[in-house]
C-alpha cells in the first residue's frame, strides 16, 4: 500500500517515521524549514520507547506525490479548507482518507446540518467525497522540538473507524500496517461515540491550559480550575444526550484520567507558546454551534471560549505590531 501523510507536523510526521522506520511506503507532506530539514536528515524521534531515525520521502508539492492508497490527514482542523481542494492529486478511485483532526470532524454531518465553525461554506465537504472518508481518534502527545526533530511523549494508540459504523477490510487493512508499524490501531464500530469521549476532555482542558499555562495534572488538581472542568463537560453532555450519544465514561473517569497523564501540555498551550493558530473551532467552537442549534445552555463553556478567542485575537495583534 502506498501512503501519504498529508500535514507531517507532530503527530503526522511521528506516525510517518513510524511507518517509514518498518519499511513501508510511506510519503510525507510539509512546508518550509521543517520540510527541509526532514528532506536533507530525515525524521529524527526522540521518545521513552526508544530514539530512531526514519527516511521517508518528504516534499512540499502534492502533485509530486501521485495517487495513493490511504491519505492521513495530518494537519490542524483549521488547516483543512485550504488543503482539501488540493488533494485532489493523491485521489485514485479507492483512495481512503482517514481524518485525524482533534474536535468534532467535517464529515460528522453532512448537507444542512453542516457546522460552519468546521467546514466554512462547505470546502472540505466538497473536496473529500463521503465514501474516502474513515474516521481516526488519536491517542498521541508529541511536539516538534527543532526541525526535523519530533519528541514522543506518551500514548501510541490511533482508533480507526467507519464514519456509518461498519466493519470494512479497508479499516482492517490500515490497522494492520498502523501495527507493524509499532502502533496500536483498534477498529470500532462506534467512531462518533468515540470522538465525544476524547472531545469531553479537549473541549476543557485545552483552552483552559491555554488561558492559564497549567498542565493537565495542574489543572485537574486546583479545586476551582477542576470544577470549572467539570461544568463545561456537563454541558457537553448535555449535548451528546441530545444527539442520543450514550458516553460510556463519567466526567468522573475522564478528569481522573487527565489527571494521570501528568504534567503535560496540551496541544493548544503547545501552538500557544510555538505562535501557531490555536484549534479553537473545531474543539469549543463546532459544539457552541451545535448547542445553539440544539437549544443547550453552555454559559460555562462559551465564556471559556470568549476569553480563548480573544487571547488569540490579541496575540496575533502583538504579532502584527
């Protein structure tokens, strides 16, 4: 099979190592010094599992790539509408696009139910027909550390799925190379459950760690800042009951687990920090949207989401000035 990592950045560019490291044909997509850096010495991963050096094909130019088999898309949720209208180059007739976006996904409604804060006047939904598509959870914390340099700090798990919940050889097929490639890639009939599962944590924890420069373990053990967390996840519920999404976890459990992860930055503190765009629509965004059109009171979670949207607003100002 032949992939294609479209967004080679943290996460896409460790799953590319790890897949290029086990011998597979595998193509990764970037820009600028980070591209080059892994063009001219390869990727490099530090991780507690052990460093390694891997050497996949990198570029910055789709057309140069072909059609593959599978294209991970590896870029931040509001990267996408101005990628998806490009990968039309890498698209054969059975080409599968796995999605790997944090948040709620493009492809999670379609037509009239579409989310703006998600899909902007219908880009992606345009680009990616439906049938490509296979949802991905990603269970994975790594930052780029200098160019071509990726740390791995914990997790090695991505869940695969049929966005309608079926079981198919094509999930099957790019979990097995996911697992050779040292990479723990179950396949589940209840993706969209999953994605709330790990959204109830985001949708908190993230832009608070932003606002605050706290850890996950920093966060869930100050009294104040947990039950704030515990607020807006119960107006996340609130949203999923209405959806007829049944959480097979309890806020209790999800905070508890934030909380054993440790002292870690989230991936928004992370693009904080680095000057990068901060994934605010796709993680709070899309769900104020959709708990307006589903009549939910979320006060909590839009006033986080109010003074996130304006930390981000001033620092790009100061950027600007």
């Amino acid at each position: 099979m032949k992939f294609v990592v479209a967004g080679a950045g943290a996460i896409g560019g460790y799953v590319g190592a790890k897949m290029a490291h086990a011998g597979m044909d595998v193509t990764l997509f970037a820009r600028g010094p980070h591209c080059r850096a892994m063009q001219e010495q390869g990727v490099r991963v530090q991780s507690a599992e052990g460093d390694f050096e891997a050497r996949p094909h990198v570029t910055d130019t789709l057309e140069s790539i072909g059609p593959a088999d599978v294209v991970f898309l590896g870029v931040k949720a509001h990267g996408l509408p101005e990628l998806a209208p490009k990968l039309r180059a890498l698209l054969a007739p059975e080409t599968a696009v796995v999605s790997m976006q944090n948040g709620i996904p493009w492809w999670y409604f379609s037509g009239e139910e579409r989310l703006e804060k998600v899909d902007p006047g219908g880009v992606i939904a345009s680009s990616i027909e439906p049938a490509r598509i296979i949802g991905s959870i990603v269970y994975l914390s790594t930052e780029i550390v200098a160019s071509g340099v990726i740390r791995h700090g914990e997790g090695n798990r991505i869940t695969l799925g049929e966005p309608d919940g079926a079981r198919t050889e094509r999930c099957h097929r790019i979990s097995e190379a996911l697992v050779e490639a040292g990479l723990r890639a179950p396949v589940t009939t209840h993706i969209r459950q999953e994605i709330w599962v790990k959204l109830l944590g985001n949708i908190a924890f993230n832009p608070i760690s932003a606002l605050t420069g706290a850890t996950l373990a920093g966060i869930a053990r100050d009294p104040e800042a947990r039950e704030l967390v515990r607020k807006m996840m119960e107006e996340t519920e609130e949203v999923t009951r209405n959806l007829a999404i049944e959480m097979p976890i309890t806020i209790d459990q999800r905070i508890a687990g934030a909380q054993k992860v440790g002292e870690h930055k989230t991936s928004m503190l992370q693009d904080l920090e680095a000057g990068r765009p901060l994934e605010l629509d796709a993680i709070i965004g899309s769900v104020v949207e959709l708990g307006e059109r589903l009549g939910v009171d979320m006060p909590y979670t839009r006033a986080v989401y109010a003074c996130t949207r304006l930390l981000e607003k001033q620092r790009r100002r100061t950027v600007a000035a």
